[in-house]
C-alpha cells in the first residue's frame, strides 16, 4: 500500500464513523490535516512494534518517542517524507490495567480472525474482534476510558488536528464556526487521549454521539472521536504543529 493511499482509506474510514465531520465544509475538502491521530494497544500485530515496518516502508520517520504514565500511553511521533500529514501514534500499555480488565479486554482482542491481524491497512479496516458487551464496554470505561474506546473500535484513527495557520483563520473564527455548526469544544488541553502542550492553544471538538449496537443487543450512543483545532503562540516558529503537540517532560531520551 502507497502512503496516499493509506491516508485516504484513515480518511474515508474516519468520516465514516464520523460524518458531522464529513459534512463541514468550513475548509477546502483538500486540505491536509497537521497531523492523524491513531490510537492502538501493545498486542501482537496491532502494538506499535509491529506496525512500524509497515509505516516506514510508506515513508514515515520516527521522530520522537513519548511516555505518559499517567495515562498507560506510549506514543510515537512520525513524520512523512514531504509536507503531509505527520501521524502520533498513541500505543495503549495493557499492563497498566487491572487485571479483571486486561483480561476481558485481551479476551476480546484474541477473537481476531488471524487475516485481520496481518497486513499494512490494520488501522483503517475497522474493529477486527466482536463486539464488547455494554457491562464490559462500562467496565472498562470506569477503570480507563480509552481502553474501552479501542474495545468498541479497534485500532483506528481517534481524530485529526488542523492548523490554524494552514486554514487561514484565527482560532476565534473557526472555533464560532464550528459551535455553529453543532460542534462546541471541550475545556481544558486535552482530547480523550493524551495531554496536549501548553506551546500551544488546543481546543478539541467531539463529534455527535453515534449509536453502537453492542453484543446481546444493547444500543447505546457514544461519543468516539472528534476533530482538533490548533494554534501556536508565537507565529515566528517554523516547526510543525504535530513537533509542538506533546508536552517535553513527556518525551523520552532514547529517542
């Protein structure tokens, strides 16, 4: 698979599950994302590890290698080989579960067919295990959110940030235009998966509720994603958007 064409199906896929997203038309429909951020769990062929040759054999560069304890992430900063769309890879540590939940979020993830656990498109095939059921789904959910997430989900594309700068406008007019349009953002530097930078002004938007049909049938809406608003503080720096995301103390030494 082509870069181009990985991104494309991370798009279709991501608009699918999404398509509030889909419908906005407040930018230009080709304009690229900052960056793609996809969220995956230290197992088998979905960890991090594995997918990597993947990912660099479509010309994405390890830049930098972040930990956040706090929240059981690994995450993986890649660049691309031109001025596209930069991917923070945010690889959930099963580990830091307790056991009950490990165990039951394992137990689906083994369910895999072996076909769907291979392959360069791993994240932009949709959840490859069945369904959790509504008790475990809230099982998971109180003890760590994202955990529960990736069990309704899979390894996938979690959001999109854009860059203020590249959408000329300010982040005022586009914040007004996107709670117009139905999407008002949360508070605080965070987006349901990792803890943003303070070099930056972040907002995140959640997308609408979507409804899920869980194993034995409970129907539930749930919020799976949403769209990330960007803007440096000082306009004279010339590094991406995606380099200032993630908090420095974050950042390992190895890397």
């Amino acid at each position: 698979m082509h870069r181009e064409e990985f991104i494309q199906q991370l798009w279709l896929d991501y608009i699918h599950t999404h398509p509030d997203i889909g419908a906005l038309r407040l930018w230009p429909l080709s304009t690229p994302a900052d960056y793609l951020t996809l969220v995956t769990l230290n197992h088998g062929g979905f960890s991090s590890q594995a997918l990597s040759p993947a990912l660099a054999h479509m010309g994405y560069r390890h830049i930098g290698h972040y930990a956040m304890a706090d929240k059981g992430l690994l995450i993986h900063l890649l660049a691309p080989a031109d001025s596209g769309s930069w991917l923070v890879l945010a690889e959930l540590q099963t580990g830091t579960l307790s056991r009950p939940s490990r165990e039951a979020l394992l137990g689906l993830v083994q369910q895999t067919h072996p076909q769907d656990s291979k392959g360069q498109n791993l994240l932009c095939r949709g959840r490859p295990w069945p369904m959790p059921t509504w008790a475990l789904y809230q099982q998971l959910y109180t003890e760590h959110p994202l955990a529960a997430w990736l069990a309704v989900m899979g390894p996938r594309l979690h959001h999109v940030g854009f860059d203020c700068e590249q959408l000329g406008r300010s982040m005022e007019t586009i914040d007004r235009q996107l709670t117009e349009s139905g999407l008002p953002h949360m508070e605080g530097q965070q987006n349901g998966v990792f803890s943003v930078s303070n070099l930056l002004i972040h907002r995140f938007y959640p997308t609408t509720p979507q409804k899920m049909i869980f194993d034995q049938g409970d129907e539930h809406r749930l919020c799976l994603g949403g769209l990330a608003i960007v803007q440096k503080h000082l306009d004279s720096n010339h590094e991406r958007v995606a380099e200032l995301l993630l908090p420095l103390h974050a950042r390992c030494e190895m890397a």
